[in-house]
C-alpha cells in the first residue's frame, strides 16, 4: 500500500508479509528512494529504510497477531538486460524482532530470499495481462511511462552500440580475410 507518494522515485510503503512457521506475519512501514543510474552505472537503484512516522501520514497500526519489523537499511539494484529480463540485487539488514539461533537465521535468510524472489517475479509477470500489477500499471499509466522511458532509451542506446560493434567486427574479419 503506498501511504505517500512524495515523487515516481519517492514513496513510503506499507507491506504485510505472510512468513512461514516459526514465525507469524510481519509488516513494515518503509520509506523508499529510487535513483536512475541507467545513463552512468546501467542501473536503477533503490533503497530505503523502516519509518515510525513521517509527517501527517497516518501510519497503520500494528495488527493482532503481527509484529512490525525494522529495516536498518535496504538496497536493491536494477539491471535491465532486454525489455523482458531485469538482473536484480537485494542486500537488506533486516531485524525480524525475534530471537533466533544463526543456524535458524543463516535457514531462513536462505529461504526467505527464495520466496520474496518467487512472489516477486510473480508480481512481476502480472504485468502481461492481469493481476494487481497489472491493474496498477493501466491506472497509472504515467507515473510508469515515467519510470519506463529511461529503461527503453538505455536499452536502445546499448543495443544501437552492440549494433555498431558487430557492423566493426564484420569489417575488420573481411579485410583480414581479403589481405
């Protein structure tokens, strides 16, 4: 849920996250930043931090039988490949507010990682003609038309500077082959 958008690369979020036993559902209230590195690094980056309050927004109450956990700090990095793959990064320091041995910790780092890629590229594949991305992308279609338009001219640049670099192979072997 955004509870505020400030700007398309600034929001704070609300999330509820169904985790498996041993532990009960968490949410998080999270400010985010985006930054499109696309042009000097071929990156968009994210990161963000847990809140407690931010201004005049109404931050939701912690439900029964939930417990809001704390993001230190989290970072995620955005690599489009085409239009179709994306190479994604996540580092987060994340405190679940429960006390758990390292061998538990080391598991669910491990499994939990795995999950919030599953449910991510389900979300992300929503956006081919349903779901609540999907819906989402065709309510706001500016706000990501926005965030897609660097993505597209970086991808069009790279392609057009692969393009040129097999049309300079393809030269250089035919000279080398005719003298």
């Amino acid at each position: 849920q955004q509870l505020r958008i400030m700007s398309v690369y600034q929001q704070l979020i609300y999330l509820k996250v169904p985790l498996p036993w041993p532990l009960s559902t968490r949410d998080i209230v999270v400010e985010a930043h985006g930054f499109d590195e696309l042009e000097h690094e071929g990156d968009m980056v994210i990161t963000g931090k847990s809140v407690k309050r931010y201004d005049d927004v109404k931050i939701p109450k912690v439900e029964d039988g939930s417990t809001r956990l704390e993001v230190h700090l989290a970072g995620g990095r955005l690599r489009p490949i085409t239009m179709n793959k994306v190479e994604v990064t996540v580092v987060a320091n994340v405190d679940f507010k429960v006390y758990l041995p390292n061998a538990v910790v080391n598991w669910l780092s491990k499994t939990l990682a795995y999950y919030a890629f599953v449910q991510f590229r389900a979300k992300a594949t929503s956006t081919s003609g349903n779901g609540a991305h999907y819906e989402r992308v065709k309510e706001k279609k500016e706000t990501y038309a926005q965030v897609m338009e660097p993505v597209i001219t970086f991808l069009a640049k790279k392609e057009e500077e692969a393009a040129k670099a097999r049309a300079q192979a393809a030269e250089k072997e035919k000279k080398t082959e005719g003298g």
